[in-house]
C-alpha cells in the first residue's frame, strides 16, 4: 500500500512560517520556524471485506467534532463552525491494513495533530474512493466519480465511512485510537417523472471520448401549459445553470402543506422559511399555467465532473469538452424530444453564482447558438477581481502586501462586512479533503476549469495551496481562455454585433464573497464601449448579499425562488426585437 499525504516539506513548522513571511525560496524547502507540538497519538482506521475485497484508492478524511450530536462528516466546513479534519491519500489500500493518521498529517483548523486539546470527541473517518481514468489526453488520473449525489464527497454513494464515536483525544498521552470503516453510503434513488416535469439522461460522445468511459449528461424538463394540447406548437428553451439539482427546484402543484413543521433559516433569519418555499413553489405553478405566461421549455441541466458538482459548462483541459457537449449534445437532443425550436434564437440562458458565470460563459463563448442571458451574482467575471485578488498583478493569494506584519485576504463576509472566513483557511480545508484539486471544493473547480493540465495529469495549480504564491504563468493561461470580460474586450470587434441586448448581470453590492468587484470591471468595460454599445443591463442591490437577482421590491430570500418568472416574462419580451425574420414568435404564445 502507497499512502500520500499533505506535508509542509520538512513539518507543519515550514507551513506557517511560509505562510507569514512569504520566503518563496525558503517555502520550497520549509525547514525553519516555529512548529506545531510534537505528539505519538495516531488514528489507524481500517476497512473489512464486508465492504470490498479490492484494494482501495482515495483520501481519507477524518473528522474530529466538538458536537455531541450528529455525524462528523455533515460538520465540516471552512466558517467558524467548521469542526477539526485531517486528510491522507491512499493507494491500494487493502483490507485488513491500516492507513494511520499521526501528527506528521495536515489539517484544518488546526494544523497538526498535537493541536487538538486533550478533551472527549465524536470522531468519524469516510473514505472518498477514487476511479482511474484513462483519458484520451494520454493522461491517466484517479478521481472521485459522481454517483449521481452531485460530487458531495459525505454524501457519495458507494464511499465507506465509519460509525460515530465518543472518544477522548489527548495529544500529550499520546497512544492509537482504531477506527473501522463498516458502513458504505447507500444509492440514490432518481426522480420519477411527472405530468409537468420529465428527467432525460443522455450518453455523450464527446465526453465519453475524452473520459475513455461512458459519461452521462442530465435535465430536468419543465414542460409547458397545454404541451399535449397544441402538438403543433414549438417551444423556445430556458436554460437553467447552477449546482448539481437532484430535481427541478422550486416547483409545486399542490398548495403549502398546512402541517408543515417550521424551520428557521439562519442565512436569511428568516421563521418558517420552508414555507415560504413552498409558498413561492405553487405560486410558480399558478403563473406558469396562467393564461398569459409565455410557453417554454425550461431545463435544469446535470452535469458533475469528477473535481465537482458542476463542470462550469464550457470545454476545459481538465474536465473536457463540457460546453461543446452541452451546447452541441444535450440541448439538442432535448429540443427534439419535446418539440424545441431548435434554433439559437429560441434559447436562452439564466443562473446565479456558479449558474450566473455559466450562463454568461455560454452566451460569450458561443454567441449564436444562444439569444439572451441574465447572470445574476456570478462568479469572478474579471480575474482583476478573482474575489479579493488580482491574480495578474498580487503576488500571493493569501496574504495582502505590507512592509510589517501581515494581513489575511477575506473570503466571507455577511452584508454588514463581518468576516467569517479568509482565502487561506478555505484552501487549507480544501488541501486536506483533497490532495492535487481533488476537493471537490470552490477554489478546485476554478483551478480545474481554468488551467492547463499539468505534467502529472492534474490541474496546474494557480497558486501554491501551502502558501499562495501565484504562478503568472497559469494566471496567463486564465486570461487568455476564461477572463470573461477581458475576452469581450479583446474580441469586442467580431462579439460585439452578436452580443447586443443579450447581456444581463445583477449583483448585490455586499456579495458575501465580493463578486460585486468583478462586476463593476465588466460594467467600465462595457459601458465604455460604444462600437457597438453592449445596449444590455447591469444592476445593483443596495446592500443585498449573495445571491441577488435584479429584483429591488423583494428580498433576497424571496427573489432568489422567482427565477423563472423573472426571466422568463424578459425575455419573452426582449426576443421580439432580436428574432431573425420569419421566426416563430406566436406558436409559444396560446
């Protein structure tokens, strides 16, 4: 067995004293500074053959909770709740053998081992399991599969993990706590159509071919009002972008459910918000079957990558020809199958965050085979705002230039500007879940979409995950193939005539991850430029956080459930004045 883990070069000491002073030679070597305590206490888990006889490849996450209630594995994350990880590669790991986590492993919060305080923990270790792939690059990569959970790596089926134990860690008794893999997370049972909403799965060919296994592509279909009744009528198609949907979201035939049991939402403090949900759930039904609500297909596309829940929609080195797929592949197959158009035209795309930069993405990328898209709170549009960091320009991701001390990037903020996390404690916690952009965390996938494909087949870092020093070099590479708006500006001549009137952004101005910044770089753009002018849209929420979608009467926690009838009724009007001549405007319209 070959068991890799996350090591600060010669210790965790190297780790942060890199960190701090950002000594880029010595950081190579990591061997100076202050170091986390030393200690023999080590975790060994092992695995049955009740749950496989094969060996094993994957990262293997354990978890140490202060929680006396729950499971571990539900309680990671990089915001001040977040409880204590650490994380190991594993290869051929077989049963009966023991892959054993001691204080040389990193973590997050706490570095090392030796930093836990001595106290009674629930522990919990869950293997995230690998598939090589050997992909038609000439590449050959172990990645996690999606198993139809839409990358979530405590939620994978087929991962083991191991049952919830009370434990006392005492770093300084030092000593071995045995763990045993023996529960695998069961299947996911997929959507059953309804009369409204049908579920396709596609093959695709192109990322079959990349992945050298069969890849599927997914939706789910909205259909219109009066779909079996006017069998000569073709439809438009919206498409949906955003994070893995297990089904379509936010829509319901039946009125709120009276016994409902209230929960509260914390991000939006708001009582009873599950109702409020199926409120504006029926409320969608009620205007999509409304006399005069525009007919059309909307789709909610599924399409993980084995580094996340999403592929970003466009054609990368590292996931594949994503964009092509989806553009060439899957839209049309379900055009045809519920009587689409079939023409650019007649699309249209929409999303928020991870959906926001998507739908914009598409529209750029491939302007005439899309006619409209409103991206709302999306993702860094402009790299010069890469969140906080100009990846073109700051020479670490991490850490702000000054000549004394040091001062830590922010990541999170809530819309008063509290900071809940920074840059460095996300992708420290994505360093332990996994090793060479195997996360499946944010800063991954951007670095899996965005970069070349590095020498050992993985994705070329951005930045070093240790220390985060930028590598120019792949920042070029982000420029020149995914910096949206310097890709408008360098192609403005031949985009410009095809993009007009098709371009919609909103954000709020408190974005909780400071998307707002990119956004105001591509507004100087675009409404600078008048040959032609982009004669599009682009609109601020007055303190509204993460996700605002243009709509300054309601909340954020309302707007963000009124995506279809927001952009759907827009549209419907604003394609009057770009259809071809000729095209059908009034089938769709009964």
């Amino acid at each position: 067995m070959r068991i890799a883990s996350f090591h600060p070069g010669a210790g965790l000491a190297g780790l942060f004293f890199c960190s701090l002073l950002l000594l880029s030679t010595a950081c190579e070597n990591a061997t100076e500074g202050p170091g986390a305590p030393d200690t023999d206490l080590e975790f060994a888990v092992t695995f049955s053959d009740a749950l496989a006889a094969e060996a094993q490849d994957g990262r293997l996450v354990l978890i140490i909770s202060k929680n006396t209630e729950g499971e571990p594995r539900f309680q990671v994350s990089a915001g001040p709740g977040g409880q204590q990880i650490f994380g190991m590669d594993v290869e051929g790991w077989g049963v009966g053998e023991a892959a054993v986590i001691d204080g040389d492993i990193f973590g997050f919060p706490l570095a090392g081992l030796g930093e836990v305080p001595a106290g009674e923990y629930t522990v919990q270790a869950v293997l995230n399991r690998y598939q090589t792939y050997t992909r038609s690059d000439g590449h050959t990569v172990k990645l996690p599969p999606d198993r139809g959970e839409g990358q979530q790596w405590n939620r994978k089926p087929g991962n083991f993990y191991s049952t919830p134990t009370r434990v006392r860690v005492d770093p300084g008794a030092g000593g071995r706590i045995d763990l045993t893999l023996d529960q695998v997370i069961p299947e996911i049972t997929p959507p059953e159509d309804t009369e409204w909403v049908k579920h396709i799965r596609m093959r695709s060919e192109l990322l079959s071919d990349f992945w050298g296994t069969d890849v599927y592509l997914g939706a789910h279909v909205l259909l219109p009002a009066g779909f079996d009744e006017h069998p000569e009528a073709r439809y438009p198609i919206a498409i949906f972008h955003g994070h893995f949907p297990s089904d379509f979201g936010g829509w319901r035939t039946e009125p709120p459910d009276p016994d409902l049991e209230c929960t509260y939402s914390a991000r939006f403090d708001w009582e009873c918000y599950n109702r409020t949900q199926q409120e504006l759930a029926y409320q969608l039904y009620q205007d999509w079957t409304s006399p005069d609500f525009p007919r059309m297909l909307v789709v909610e596309i599924q399409h993980p990558t084995p580094y996340y829940d999403d592929s970003y929609a466009v054609n990368s080195e590292n996931n594949g020809p994503y964009g092509d797929a989806l553009t060439y592949e899957l839209i049309p197959y379900i055009e045809e199958q519920f009587r689409g158009i079939g023409e650019g035209w007649a699309r249209f795309t929409y999303g928020g965050s991870t959906g926001g930069w998507e739908a914009l993405a598409v529209q750029i990328l491939y302007p005439d085979e899309y006619n409209g898209t409103y991206g709302a709170c999306p993702d860094p549009i402009d790299f010069r705002a890469y969140e906080l960091v100009n990846i073109y320009e700051d020479p670490n991701a991490y850490t702000i230039d000054r000549d004394w001390g040091t001062t830590y990037r922010p990541a999170h903020r809530d819309w008063l500007g509290h900071v809940s996390n920074t840059v460095q404690q996300e992708n420290h916690m994505e360093a332990v879940l996994g090793s060479k952009g195997r996360s499946g965390g944010q800063f991954d996938i951007w670095q899996a979409v965005y970069s070349p494909v590095a020498e050992d087949g993985y994705p070329a870092p951005i930045w070093d995950k240790r220390t985060g020093i930028i590598d120019p070099d792949v920042a070029e590479f982000w420029r020149e193939n995914y910096d949206l708006r310097y890709i408008l500006e360098r192609d403005w001549a031949e985009l410009g005539p095809r993009l007009e009137g098709k371009l919609h952004i909103y954000v709020g101005d408190m974005d909780n991850y400071y998307l707002n910044n990119a956004v105001y770089l591509m507004e100087e753009f675009l409404e600078g430029t008048t040959d032609p002018y982009y004669a599009g849209e682009i609109d601020y929420g007055d303190r509204f956080e993460h996700c605002w979608n243009g709509d300054h009467d309601v909340s954020n926690a309302v707007s963000r459930l009124r995506y279809v009838q927001m952009f759907g009724l827009d549209w419907a009007e604003e394609v009057r004045g770009r259809a071809p001549a000729g095209a059908d405007l009034t089938s769709w319209r009964y």
